[in-house]
C-alpha cells in the first residue's frame, strides 16, 4: 500500500509544484498587457502623491525629500535617476520621456517597480524589495502543509480502494490454491465492486466447470473399474482352462490390456482425488533417511535393468520432518519410476532440510528435458515426442499427479537440468507453522 500511496503521492506532488512555477509564467506571458495595465492602474495614485511631494519642494530640495521619503516608505525603496538611466529597457525610456508612468511585473503579476517622470530628466522609483527570508519561509511552510493535507486526502481515498484490492489479491490466491468457493463478499458499493463482481461471477462458472469436470471423472472411473474387474475375473476362469497355446497367449495379452486400462482408471482416480480441495493433508512426523528408504525399497523390484545404480545423498545432519507420507512417497514412487524408464545406468536421491523446509530431488543420467518441456510436463496426459509409445511413456499422468501431491501440502515440483547430465526433478515442502 505504501508503494503505491508514495509513487501516487510523488505524481501529485510533482505535478502541483510543476504546475504552482509553471503556470503562472506562461499566463502571464500570454496576458501581459492586461497585467502591466492593472498594475498602471494600480499604482497611479501612489505614485501621484509621491510626485506631489516632489512638486511642492524646490528641486534642489529633491535629493533629501527622496532620502526621507526612501526611510518614510521602507522597506519599499524610493530613489531618483534619470530617464535614460541604462537599467530602463528602450520601452521603457519612450513612455518615460513621453511623460508616462512605468511598471515592471515578476511573480504572479505582482509588480516589482514603479517609475514616475518628474520632469523631462529626471523620474522617482519605487522599488519593491523581495519577501523577507522569515517570510519566505512561511510561504514555503503553507506549500508543505498543503502538500501534507493532500497526502491525507489520497491517503483516506486510496485506503478502502487498498482494502478491497488485498481482499480481491486474497480471493484470487486462495481460489488458485485449489478453493473454488472462495468469494471476494466486496459490496457493489465499492469502487472495484463492478471488478469484484466479475471475479465472483468468473468463479462461480470455473468451480462449476471444475466440479462438473472431476465428477464426471470420478463416475467414470468407479463405473469403469466393475467392468474391468469381471473381464479380469472371466479371463482368469478362462485361461484356467485347458485351451491351444494361440488362444492362450491371446487371452493372456487381453489380460495385460485389461490391466493396464484398470492402472489407467486407478491414475484417474488418484488424480482426481488431488484436485480435491477439502481433501486435508495429514501431518506426520517421520525420519527422513527411513521415509526414503522405505520408498527405495517400494520400486527396487521394478527396476527394469539390475545395472542401473540407485545412490541416496543425504545431506547434513537429517531432522525428523512434518509431511504428509502418503503423498510424498506417491510423488518421489512417480519421479523414480520416471528415472527408471529414461536413465542410462545411474540414479541419486538428494535430501536437505533447513530452517525453512525440506528439499528433495532426483536426478538421472539420461537424456532430459528440453527448456520448452519442462512445464508442460507436468500437465495431465502430456508425453514427450520421445515418449509416446506407452511402452515407454506411461499415461502422462505421473507427473501431474506428484506435481499435485506437492502443491496440497503447500510445496512445489520443478524440473531443471541434472547434473549427472540428464534431469533433476526438485521437491520442495515447506517447514509446517
């Protein structure tokens, strides 16, 4: 708020100071005439009773009247020259030799000397002296109590327009986090109402959208796997049977496709299940060298090559850490296995933890992941070019669901390049308030 309050600040403050030296210079320039008149106007009558008073006195006298005078005036200056005294412009000498009083304007129009012709040489001056510098301060100090009144003013404006915009900040971060009924309650009152309803509105159809979306993946799903169960069933009875090898090498490979449709279905549903936003993470406390242990030894059977080398990094001395173990262990099973399928012969797991959280990565030595992939990546069904045959690739849901994992628990999932020279996947999870 105090940024914002001090760049607005700044533009008004600058903008008035500019505008308080700047305009009246070019109004002046532009009616100039109209001024040096008033000012004519103005200080006729004056300047008549100081000719007077020259006029009543023998001229010889003229030299101690204007010393009295300059003490009877002050701090205005009374002083006699002659009319073509060289500090007069070449206007100015014609109007006083035609007998013509002469004014001079500065600031704001005011003028700042006065000259009367006494007779065909010689004219009294009445000069104006600048302001007293006490007095210049005071001016000054109004200009900064202005400014200090107009800081209030935007101060008192701008602080219901920053309330309600760290209330719409507050929405939008907690709706993007996963709460879809979260609302910004603004009044239309407001002067970001019409904004803040908008915003309702747009969340009212994404959370419908969503909902809809994730039950019908949940319907599906639970409606998909009855099926699927009683074709394994059958399938099993069948080949129970004495059948031809032909037959029975087809039924076996309608078992495997059934199988791996049923993977399918418990992916959907595990990721579906992620999306929920009243799904409350648990908080449990676990040794971390065990934690990660125990997940190693979850997917040693799987490892497709007895030569790939699976080394554990831990670094410092590993704290017991708050996390919830069954979607940790489900995100890092996902970025193993990934390993698995794309290294070369190594793999390492990192662990650190600090004051501020815990990190945890997994490297390989296999080929990576080009800069332009590396967030799509994580976006369900994604696959690599390199990857599509399912073979290979999997569903492209594995790192869509860890990256989901790591996001209920309030921590993120990048991928950067390992230094083994293929990717490291980081985690990140903060320490629990």
């Amino acid at each position: 708020m105090f940024r914002i309050l001090f760049r607005l600040y700044l533009v008004t403050i600058v903008s008035y100071s500019a505008a308080i030296y700047l305009v009246p210079d070019v109004v002046i320039k532009l009616f100039h005439e109209r001024f040096v008149t008033y000012n004519l106007d103005y200080s006729r009558g004056l300047q008549t009773l100081i000719v007077n008073q020259f006029h009543a006195v023998p001229e010889a006298q003229w030299p101690a009247l204007a010393v009295e005078m300059d003490k009877d005036f002050a701090p205005l200056h009374i002083a006699l020259t002659g009319n073509d005294d060289p500090d007069f412009t070449l206007y100015e000498r014609e109007r006083l030799q035609s007998g013509e009083n002469v004014v001079r304007i500065g600031d704001w129009g005011w003028r700042t000397l006065a000259v009367a012709p006494l007779n065909e040489q010689t004219v009294v001056q009445m000069i104006v002296p600048p302001d007293p510098m006490d007095v210049s301060l005071l001016y000054w100090s109004i200009n900064v109590l202005i400014g200090a009144t107009m800081l209030a003013c935007l101060l008192l404006w701008l602080r219901p327009h920053w309330r309600d915009l760290e209330r719409l900040k507050g929405t939008a971060e907690r709706f993007g986090k996963g709460h879809l009924g979260e609302r910004t309650r603004i009044s239309r009152h407001s002067n970001i109402g019409s904004l803040a309803n908008v915003f309702d509105t747009m969340a009212g159809d994404i959370e419908n959208l969503l909902n809809q979306q994730r039950d019908l993946l949940n319907a599906v799903s639970h409606e998909l796997r009855t099926p699927l169960t009683r074709l394994d069933f059958g399938l099993a009875l069948a080949l129970s049977d004495d059948l031809p090898a032909a037959s029975r090498e087809r039924l076996q490979g309608l078992v495997a496709h059934i199988r791996e449709l049923d993977e399918l279905v418990l992916e959907l549903l595990s990721y579906s299940r992620l999306q929920n936003p009243a799904q409350i993470p648990e908080q449990v406390e676990v040794a971390l060298d065990e934690f990660i242990d125990s997940i190693l030894g979850s997917v040693d059977e799987e490892l497709e090559s007895p030569h790939i080398v699976i080394d554990v990094l831990l670094n410092g001395q590993l704290e017991r850490f708050t996390l919830d173990p069954r979607l940790t262990a489900r995100a890092i099973q996902n970025l193993l296995r990934n390993a698995m399928r794309y290294c070369e012969k190594r793999i390492q797991v990192g662990v650190q933890v600090c004051a501020k959280g815990c990190e945890i990565w997994v490297d390989d030595d296999g080929i990576g992941i080009p800069d332009d992939e590396r967030e799509r990546i994580f976006e369900p069904f994604y696959r690599l070019d390199r990857s599509r045959d399912r073979a290979t690739g999997g569903f492209g849901l594995g790192l869509a669901i860890s990256r989901r994992a790591l996001e209920a628990q309030g921590g993120t999932l990048t991928v950067e390049p390992s230094p083994l020279g293929g990717a490291r996947f980081r985690l990140w999870l903060p320490t629990q308030s």
